[in-house]
C-alpha cells in the first residue's frame, strides 16, 4: 500500500532538457501519499553510504563490472569478455565526472539492472521501497524473435532503469527519416528538418517525455503492469518517437479513463489507512 512505501529518484547525469526538480514535484503531485526522496547518481549515493576509505577501490570495481557489460556485437547473444584498461578508465571518468562524459558503450540491459541493484541498500528492500534510476547510459536488451539485441528507453525492475540516451536512440523515428539518410542527406541537416518529429539529446521536452516512463515505472511497482494501449495515455508503450511525443506532450488528455480511475483507487488507499493502524 502507498502510504508505507518511499521512492527514491537518482538523478541522471546534469543535461540540458533535464529538470530533476520538477520530475519529483510531479510525482509528488500524483502521489500524495508516497514519499518521494529525490536522490543524487547511484554511484555518488552508494559512495556516500560505503566506507570513505573504500571509495577509490569501490569505483574501481565498479567500472570494470560496467566496462563487461558492454554489447561488443548487437546480433550475439550476450558473454562477458576482459575489458581492456582503456575501458575501465572511461568508466571510471564517467563514475567520477559524469556531467563531463557524454556517450559510451551499449550495455546488456538486464546485466546492467542486475549490477545497480547491488548498489541499493538492503534497508531499502522491494515491497516497501520503489527505486528508479534515472542514466544517459544506453542499454540493450536480447530478442529471441530476430535474435539481436535492440535499445531500450526503460528496464522495470528492481530497481527500474530509465535511460535518457533510450529516448533518443530506441523508439524509431519517422519512416521518412531513414529513407532520406539511405539516400545520402545528411543527417545533421536531416535532423533539423525532422525537429519536431522526434527527440533528440538535451531536448528541452525531455523532462515531459520522462514523466511518462516515470509513471510506467511506478505503475509497474504497484501493480504489475506498466503499459496502457491507449496511444494518448501517458502509459503507452510506444515504440515510434511519434508516438512518444503524441503520448506525453500532444495528447488531448494527461491519463485514460482507465488510468485515471487506477490513480483515483492508488491514490484512495492511501487516504483511508486500514483499520489495525487506526488508534
Ligand atoms: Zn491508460
């Protein structure tokens, strides 16, 4: 029940487009009762809970964990290979100075849900506690269908992954648009023309376009089922940029019938505690 649960945000890396501030005050918003503690990267957090003497060594298992993880051929499946020093040395960089590092490697997605939930402490178990991490990592996962990996914009799990590097890469963009970079255009320029079509890094929209997959993220905490089939509902699953920018930013309604009422019932629990707790 909500009123006994905390979730803890961890801020991604500082980017243009980004407002942390203003993600937690929605939420806050929608979920009176829950208790939203924004928090810094996971990686300066774990660092401040751990032992300061520890840090230097901590960081530096940390990057050659994250430096495996990394996707070297998207059709193979998944094996975890020695990662070359350079590697390492850019996770650390990107652990240490994040604001500084943009871009890096395709992580195995689910590899990499695995390895941050290590770093959550275990006063902070699922079940009373929701924890999201928001990164600009880029993570992948495999697909038995085409066996190949594909990008992902969110991992729902614990704890629940949202990458802001997704937004951009995973959802397709316009037909048009790959017909116009196989035919030679360029693509910055491409970019431009097709601007309001999809999502781009240190996109002003992207806070309204993570309020979506915060909400997915949430809803699959509390009940399961993160998607909605409803294409202006905040919840659907998109998977064209489109269809993003239609769902959180064009749509005539913020919620569906549907998700309005789960909300409105959430939201009610939350009100009325049950009675062993009534004095
Ligand atoms: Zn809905």
């Amino acid at each position: 029940m909500l009123y006994q649960k905390s979730l803890y945000l961890y801020r991604g890396e500082a980017r243009a487009g980004i407002h942390y501030k203003e993600l937690a005050d929605y939420l806050q918003q929608l979920f009176p009762a829950l208790e939203i503690v924004p928090r810094d990267d996971i990686f300066r957090k774990a660092l401040l809970t751990g032992e300061a003497a520890q840090g230097e060594k901590m960081i530096r298992s940390w990057a050659r964990r994250l430096a495996a993880l990394k996707i070297v051929n998207p059709a193979e499946e998944f094996r975890e290979l020695e990662p070359f020093p350079a590697e390492v040395k850019f996770e650390i960089k990107k652990i240490t100075a994040p604001e500084k590092i943009r871009g890096g490697p395709l992580y195995e997605g689910v590899q990499l849900s695995q390895f941050l939930s290590e770093l959550i402490p275990v006063s902070e178990p699922p079940g009373e506690c929701i924890h999201i991490i928001i990164t600009d990592r880029l993570f992948a996962t495999w697909n038995d269908d085409d066996r190949r990996y594909h990008a992902r914009v969110s991992i729902y799990n614990f704890p629940s992954i949202i990458s802001t590097a997704g937004i951009v890469e995973a959802p397709a963009k316009p037909r048009e648009f790959y017909i116009k970079l196989r035919m030679g255009f360029n693509r910055e320029g491409l970019k431009d023309e097709f601007s309001g079509r999809f999502i781009d890094y240190d996109d002003p929209r992207l806070t309204e376009v993570l309020k979506g997959y915060l909400l997915q993220a949430i809803l699959f905490h509390l009940q399961g089922e993160p998607f909605c089939l409803d294409p202006n509902c905040r919840l659907y699953n998109a998977h064209f940029q489109e269809e993003v920018l239609r769902a959180q930013l064009h749509s005539p309604y913020e919620f569906c019938p549907r998700h309005r009422e789960i909300l409105h019932l959430l939201n009610s629990d939350i009100s009325t505690p049950p009675p062993f707790l009534v004095s």
